[in-house]
C-alpha cells in the first residue's frame, strides 16, 4: 500500500517555517562583516593620501612630533629627579649627639628604646671611637685631632624614620626631632630636611608647568591637526558636494578624514617616542658620569613599553578630536551653501 503523499501546502509551510532564521543570520554577518571592510578600506585610503602627499604630511607629523616631545621630555626629567628624591627621602635621618659624658650603657639602651618605636625604622649607633675614625678619614684634620688630649666627640645616635612619616612634610619631621630631642639623654638633635622642603617645592612647580605647558601644546595639536584637515575638505570640496548630492551620510563623509586625523596623531606620536627615547640615550652616558662621581646606583629612567602606547594613544585620540571638530564644522559649511 503506497504511502500517502504530504499535501503541498505543508511543504511550503516546512520550507517557509526554515528559511528565516536563516536569512536573519545572514544579512546580518554580512553587513557587520562588509561595515568592518570599509572601514579598513578607508583607514589604508587615508594613508595612501598622506603618502601621495608626503612633505605637508611629514611637515605636519614633524610638528605634532615637536609639541608632544617637549612635554614628554620634561615628563621624563621629573619621573627621573621623582626617583632621585625618593631614595633622599628613605635616607632621611635625624642625628641625636648625647652627652659627651654620657656612659655607653645608657646610650645603647637608649637605641635599643627608640628602635622599639613604630614610627622609627632603624638607629644606628655610631660610637666616639668610630667618629673619631671617621675625622682621620677626613683631609685637614689629621693635625687638629693629634694635638687633642683625648677624644672629644659625643656618642651620636642617627635615627631613620620609617618611610611614611619621612616623606609626609616637613613639619612631620621636625616634630619627631622636638620629642627625640626631650631625651635627657640627648644634648642636641640635628636635621638637615630644609633642603627637602624646599626641593618639594621645586618638583611641585615643575610638575603644574609640565601640566600647564602640556595643555597648551596639546591646543596646539587640535589646531594643527584641525587646520590641517580643514584644508584637506576644502581640497575635496567637489567631492564633497557630489557625495552629498547621491544621499551620504555626514558620518561617510566624515569617516576618511577622521581616519586622516587618527594617522597624523599616531604618526606624530610614534616619532615623539622615538625622539624621546633617542635623546635619552644620547645623554645617558654623561649622565652616567655625573651620577658615578657620587657614588650612587641610580640609572636614568626614559619612556617604558606602556608610557609609549600611552603616549600613541594621547596622540591618536588629539588627532581624530581635531580632525572631528574641524570637519564637523566643514561638511556643515559646505551643506547649507
């Protein structure tokens, strides 16, 4: 007995009720996918445009490149002067000179007393011996210190305080030299932290004008940039015009010299790192030099892997910034005439 055969209408409906998911997934994978090919299309078309052009666009990479180096150097010399003062900072040490007649049982319980403090790191103990020792090392006083009968010199105490409370302020430190200096123990307690104050002081007006001078020449590259690619619109202002006429989008227009933007910024802040990390290369030898005559450990510090994409980043963003608010500006221009 043969099989019924399924009535038509319940093929259509088997076909109708397959085919849409089909057909929504595909329309669309295949405009995300063609919206990305465009984009690309016009990010290399951008390129080639400044390559075909290449001495106003080297000229204007090379400008972008000047006012992102200057802040980025002086960036670079604070975060070196920043590593400098911190290792100051941790060597921080006030000097308690006891009695010269004190005994040196009560000094070492002293030490021992003020190492037990939470806001003390360490105290080291420097003996009239040692002192004395530390004299003779010393040019021009070999003589004076032959012709003294006996040892002059007082037990001195250097105290470290522990990281925090030596770089709060000033203040904090000289109030902890008042209380050490309280110690009948103590005939004199002794810190040389002006200089600190006064270095603050200095790191803190260089930091605000590296941040003033960064404003202003950040301005500077949204008007470069800007300036630059209102002549490009005007230069395609035919263009324009047509593209308008069969129905684009102010957004299609605008793609291309956004992306112009973005390859300036990108481009000016690629050779901004190159030409900070070459200048610290260039003065790192004879800096090495100067730092090497006072015995310190300390290397000089430039642009690291992050600070550089950092530095691409800003740039690329200041690029495509401009170049929104100069052609944003344009495209209007030329739509209401």
């Amino acid at each position: 007995m043969s099989q019924k055969p399924e009535p038509r209408g319940a093929t259509r409906q088997s076909s109708v009720t397959t085919t849409p998911n089909a057909k929504m997934r595909l329309p669309n994978t295949f405009h995300l996918s063609s919206y990305l090919r465009d984009h690309q299309k016009t990010l290399l078309e951008s390129l080639i445009r400044l390559v075909h052009d290449p001495l106003a666009s080297l000229m204007t990479v090379m400008v972008i490149a000047i006012a992102l180096s200057l802040p980025g150097g002086l960036y670079v010399g604070l975060k070196n002067v920043h590593s400098i003062t911190n290792q100051w900072d941790e060597q921080s040490i006030i000097s308690l000179y006891l009695f010269a007649n004190l005994e040196d049982t009560k000094a070492l319980s002293l030490s021992h007393q003020l190492s037990s403090r939470a806001d003390i790191e360490n105290v080291m103990y420097v003996s009239k011996e040692e002192g004395m020792r530390y004299f003779e090392r010393s040019n021009g006083y070999e003589e004076i210190l032959s012709a003294l009968p006996e040892n002059p010199l007082p037990i001195v105490l250097q105290v470290v305080p522990v990281y925090d409370v030596a770089i709060e302020t000033l203040p904090s430190l000289e109030a902890l030299r008042d209380e050490l200096a309280r110690f009948p123990e103590v005939e004199y307690a002794e810190l040389d932290a002006q200089w600190l104050h006064r270095l603050a002081s200095v790191l803190n007006f260089g930091e605000r004008f590296v941040y003033a001078l960064s404003f202003l020449l950040i301005c500077a590259v949204l008007l470069i940039v800007g300036n630059t690619i209102r002549m490009a619109v005007e230069g395609r202002r035919d263009e324009v015009l047509v593209m308008k006429l069969v129905g684009a989008t102010d957004g299609f227009i605008r793609r291309p010299f956004l992306y112009m933007g973005f390859w300036f910024g990108v481009l000016g802040g690629l050779l901004a790192s190159v030409t900070i990390l070459f200048v610290s290369w260039w003065v790192s030898t004879p800096a090495e030099r100067i730092i090497a005559l006072y015995q310190s450990d300390f290397s000089l510090q430039s642009f690291n892997a992050d600070e550089v994409v950092l530095c691409l980043t800003i740039s690329a963003l200041m690029g495509v910034v401009g170049a929104w608010i100069a052609v944003s500006r344009h495209i209007s221009d030329i739509e209401l005439q």
